[in-house]
C-alpha cells in the first residue's frame, strides 16, 4: 500500500510533465500579421490563419483556411494560380508568373509578373504559405499589374512552433486569385487621338475666355 502512495504522486507529476509539454509544443500565431507579406513595397491587406491547415493540398489547393476572413475584398470564386515547393518550381505558363526566394528559411523575396503585352490585369492576389504544420494567407485586393510589368515583395514566417517558439521554415507556397480582370492597354494611336482632343479643348477654353 505504501508502494501505492509514493508512486502515485509520481504518475501525476509525469502526467502534467506531459501535458505541459505537450502545451509548450503547442502551435500558435505569435506576432504573424498582415505586415509579414508585401508587395510593390506595401503590406497584405488582409491576413488569415489556421493551424493544421495546408492551402497547398489537393489538385486546386486549399482555400479552407481563410475562413471568412477574406470575405470583405471580393465575391468571386478563389482560383489556383501557381503552386511552389522547396527545392522545386513554379509551373504555371500565365498571364501571371511568380518567382521565389529563401525556401529553406524563414523569409526571402517573391515577385509577380504580367506576361501579357496587351493587357493591364487586376485582381485579389492571395499569397499561402504552409510551414510547421501551419497555414497562413495574405491577400491583396485590387492588385493591378501592368502588361510587362513585374511587382517584387517580401515574405516572412512569424508564427511559432515548439516549445521554445521558434518560426517553422517555408514549406510550400500556393497562389490563388478571385476577380480577375484582363484590361486592353490602348493603342498608341488612341493615345495620340486622346492628347489631340485634349489639345483642341484647350485652345477652345483659351478663346472662350478672351470672348468673355
């Protein structure tokens, strides 16, 4: 009986022993914000979280995770645009294209590029990351880039892991976009007609006022 009593109290301690390790290893947010994400040198609009999410998931990825966090910026339906895992490579042939840097870390840089010639694209980009059995999303709304033209950002991984809270490495990356719309760029003959009527309105407006 005596054995009993001493070795109980142990067990209990082992059990919270236990326990508090396994709350110590618990996954959480930490200081990840929408400001871990920018592009063309300004912050995500809006951020999403989840844990034991991976947006990368399934043929089209993921879009779970969101939640209802996104549902302020637009109405259409999320669609995959690229998908990226470390040590691999964006396959998507466009209109948009991607690159990305520092996949065995924490943070790098990623680009986007309009490959179109002809037309000006805007849309809700979301920017996912899968690291540490973790999920997080950044979305830009209304993001325009120009035919031809190429946006750089920057990305970092602030939510923690373990017990000594470290930031999980990049995992995988998913880009979805919602609204998208493809805009002609003008000719540069509407261009001309355009400075021309302007030109002929200006002289009309001189005349009127030495009329007056």
């Amino acid at each position: 009986m005596s054995m009993l009593h001493r070795t109980q109290p142990l067990r209990c301690l082992a059990a919270a022993a236990m326990c508090a390790l396994a709350f110590n290893a618990h996954a959480a947010i930490g200081a990840a914000s929408a400001a871990d994400v920018t592009l063309a040198g300004q912050p995500a609009d809006a951020f999403a979280y989840q844990e034991g999410w991976n947006p990368h998931a399934g043929p089209q990825g993921d879009t779970s995770g969101f939640g209802s966090a996104f549902d302020g910026f637009g109405s259409g339906d999320y669609s995959l645009l690229d998908k990226y895992e470390a040590g691999g490579s964006f396959t998507n042939a466009g209109p948009l294209t991607f690159t990305f840097t520092g996949d065995t870390g924490t943070s790098g840089e990623w680009t986007v590029t309009n490959t179109s010639a002809t037309h000006n694209i805007t849309l809700d980009l979301i920017f996912a990351i899968h690291a540490g059995n973790q999920g997080g999303a950044w979305l830009f709304d209304n993001e325009t880039i120009n035919a031809g033209q190429t946006l750089e950002g920057t990305w970092q991984i602030m939510w923690t892991v373990g017990m000594n809270g470290a930031h999980p490495e990049f995992s995988n990356l998913t880009l979805f976009g919602q609204d998208m719309v493809m805009t002609p760029v003008p000719e540069p003959g509407t261009y001309a007609m355009l400075l021309a009527g302007l030109g002929v309105a200006g002289v009309a407006m001189r005349r009127k006022r030495k009329v007056h």
